[in-house]
C-alpha cells in the first residue's frame, strides 16, 4: 500500500468511525439529558476544564472532592455509564457518543493504609448544585490500562470561568488533608512504553529499640543528635534563622547496621511522614520529594543512593543524577525534610552531591565492628537460643572483621546445626562448625556480607563533626 492508498484508507475509516458515534436524529442520549436538566442548557455548547492526577493521588482526590461536596452545604446526584470503553474517552468524546446509557457508579478499592482501603469513584458523574454556586458537572474517571494520564476531573458549568473555580478549589482540599500524611510508605516506578506509573506500598512503623542497634560509642549518638535531637530545637533553631533542612548521609561496608539504624530512626520520629526510596524505587525520586516538602514535618530515605548517584567522571550522565540534586536544592531551607541517605560504596558518590552541605550535611560511618561490638553482637543475637559456650573469645576472635550480617548468621546457622541434637542449645562445637561453613563455603556466602570486598578506599568527604 502506497503513501496515497494509505491516506483513502485513513479517510473512509475516520468518516466509518464518525458515522458509528454520531447520534441519529431523534436517538436520544439519556446522559446528555441528565446533564442538560441539570445545567439547564446544552451541555454540548459548554467548555471543559480538566486535571490529571498520579494513580497514587487517587484516595486523597476522593478526600477532596467529599470535602468540596461537604463545603457550603453542596448537594450532589451521581451516576454512572454503561459501555465499554469509557473510561478510555474524554467528557466530549463521551457525550458525543450514542452507545452509552446511563449505569451505575463505579468505585475501586485504594490502600491507604497496611491494612486499610477506602472506596474512591472509578467512574461517575456528579451533578452538583449549592445556594452559593450555578449547577455544574464533575467526571471522575479513573484508566488503569489506559494510555497518558491514568485519573481524570473534568468540569463543565453554565456560569463562564466557575469550572476553573470548581479545579482550583479540589486541588485546595488535596493539598489541606491527605491519606499519607503520618504513615511510613514506600515508592516504587515502572517505566512502560508511554509513562512512568508510580506506585505506593504502605510500611509499618518499626520497632526497632535502642539496644538492638551495635555502633561503635558515639556514632549513634552522633546520628542521634542530627535527628532526634534536632526535632526537639527544631522551633528554636528556626526562630534564630537557622534551616531545619537538613540531609544525613550514613556510609560504610555491607550490614554494619545502616538499614537497622535507617528503621531505628524512623520508628522514633513517628510525628513525620516518611517516604522510602530502594533499588528500583529510586528512579520516583521527583514524586518522593514533592510529598516530602507538600508533608512536612517529613523523612526521605534513600537507600544504596550510589545506584543513582554516581560520579560523573565514570563516563556516563544518569539522568536520576541530575533530577536528585534538583529535588534536594528544592527543598527549602526552612522546610521541616530530613533526608536520610545510605550507601555502602561512598568513594562512588558524586562529589556535587555528598560534599556539598545543604544537600548532605553529615556523614557518618558506620564501620566493622571491633572486638567489643563483636562481643555485644554475640549477646544480642543469642539471647533467643539457649546457648553453653565456654570460650566467647575464641568465636569473637574468629569473626573479628565481618559486619553485624554475618554474626547474625552465624547464630541462626549454629542454632539450625543444634536443632539436630538431642538437646537444642549452642555449644562452642556448633559456633565453630558455623564459621567454618559460613568463612569456607566459597566466596558467596562471606560476599553476602561483605567479607572479602574492598572497603579500603577513604572517601573523599569532608564534613564538620558536632
């Protein structure tokens, strides 16, 4: 088929599709009815004003739009439309269209929570009318399979610029309450043909105590003194000029407890919101900080930031880079964001990024543990096991260099080898039998841990010390 046979066969099939949609005279169109007794005119003669939304804003439009009803003692009728393909139609398309009839409406279930949903509008017209207001018109459609913006308001009234008015104030009460305001969530993105689509899981708080985190003294006071005791003079820093704005960057080898120490924090600061980033996650970085600033007091974790904020000089632009410094520079200085950042490989980090205060104010290494943190480390993760070990030195010895991760390990591994005894308790024979399996297996099992790797590499960061 040539450029000309393509261009005839473009044109019959667009004149076969708009004889297929248009209406008869005299095939009367029950949603075009409903609308026009309600406007009391023609609503094929009105203009249209709409917005888009992310999926994930779905519970908080629902939010809005009962609290823009419930404002100035509004009414409202609803309905919905029956027909396939809907949803995939615009509010003109819609009453355009002569194979729809009027249907009920259409709600899905949204998390808002670990355990919670709320029933939000999928699709439906309301008809809305109030002793301050002109009749007007609001369509909910929601396309979860749909191409470009999945979540849709649009708005017709009779009273010219009222349907601008209508947007703004929704838009208004989304930003005054929102379902994530409080609660501990996690981002993730998936990349498709046409968009980005973000999606939400929701985190229970941690409960992570104190004596569970094995630091080094100091170090977690350290960290402590940036967070937790920043909140309580946070109102008087801020009275003195001083920005509450801050990010924390906490580096070191693989499980030496920077993800531990990450959910201690977030377990304590339970009057923020906190928005978590990992792996793939990362890539939702724009979304991330846009809730962290709009719910404020907030927490942004970013863990292993490295995978998306190397150094340039590697030889390759991330464009995640680039959108990363933007969002940190956007959060004001009197914005009440702590960030919260992780890596195990700090010598990868850009320098525009880890060096430069207002992005990353304090970097703390978190390190192998010594011969008292092993200690501590033995005491903490034996205390669920009945144990008869008479030489602690010894194992501590053995495992003197390998992070937290593995001397966890090596409890479960020996307590697994005493379940096969007569009596379940840990003797000094199954601490050794455990090591030597773990340290001997192949360089797998001591990798997954981060023995072995070379983390002998300073960082080039220099940041004050409290």
């Amino acid at each position: 088929m040539d450029d000309r046979e393509l261009t005839t066969f473009m044109r019959a099939f667009s004149a076969l599709v708009d004889h297929v949609m248009e209406r008869p005279p005299g095939d009367a169109n029950p949603v075009v009815d409903q609308l026009a007794e309600h406007l009391r005119t023609d609503p094929m003669a009105l203009p249209i004003v709409s917005a888009a939304f992310a999926p994930f804003e779905h519970p908080d439009l629902q939010l809005a739009i009962d609290a823009y009803i419930r404002d100035r003692e509004r009414s409202v009728t609803s309905f919905g439309m029956s027909g396939g393909g809907r949803r995939h139609m615009d509010l003109s398309e819609l009453l355009g269209a002569r194979h729809f009839d009027v249907g009920p409406v259409v709600r899905i279930d949204m998390p808002i929570d670990v355990d919670e949903t709320m029933a939000c509008i999928e699709f439906a017209f309301l008809l809305v009318s109030g002793p301050d207001d002109p009749p007007h018109v609001i369509l909910v459609r929601s396309d979860v399979e749909g191409i470009g913006p999945t979540l849709m308001v649009e708005v017709m009234s009779a009273e010219s610029g009222h349907a601008s008015t209508v947007v703004e104030e929704v838009r208004r009460h989304m930003r005054a309450a929102s379902v994530y305001r409080g609660k501990v969530f996690s981002l993730s993105r998936a990349d498709d043909e046409y968009e980005r689509r973000i999606g939400v899981a929701f985190m229970h708080r941690p409960s992570v105590v104190r004596d569970d985190i094995v630091l080094p003294g100091g170090v977690l006071e350290r960290i402590e003194r940036r967070t937790l005791g920043f909140d309580v003079v946070a109102d008087t820093l801020a009275m003195r000029g001083m920005a509450r704005k801050r990010g924390i960057l906490l580096y070191g080898p693989p499980g030496t407890g920077k993800t531990l120490t990450v959910r201690y924090l977030i377990g304590r600061l339970t009057e923020r919101t906190t928005v978590v980033l990992t792996g793939m996650g990362l890539g939702a970085i724009g979304t991330a900080a846009s809730l962290a600033r709009r719910l404020q007091p907030s927490l942004l974790v970013l863990e292993d930031v490295d995978l998306i904020a190397q150094e340039r000089d590697f030889g390759y632009e991330n464009p995640l880079l680039f959108e990363l410094l933007n969002e940190l520079d956007g959060i004001g200085e009197d914005s009440d964001v702590l960030t919260l950042l992780t890596t195990n490989r700090a010598d990868l980090l850009e320098p525009a990024l880890a060096a430069r205060p207002g992005r990353v104010d304090l970097a703390v290494e978190l390190p192998l543990p010594g011969t008292d943190e092993q200690r501590r480390l033995l005491e903490l993760y034996s205390r669920t096991v009945d144990t008869e070990v008479h030489d602690w030195d010894t194992v501590i010895e053995r495992v003197l260099g390998t992070p937290a991760s593995f001397v966890r390990e090596l409890i479960r591994t020996a307590a697994l080898h005493a379940t096969f005894t007569d009596r379940v308790v840990v003797t000094d024979a199954h601490l050794d039998r455990a090591i030597t399996e773990l340290l001997d297996s192949g360089p797998v099992t001591p990798r997954l841990h981060g023995i072995g790797m070379d983390h002998d590499i300073e960082p080039d960061l220099d940041f004050d010390d409290d």
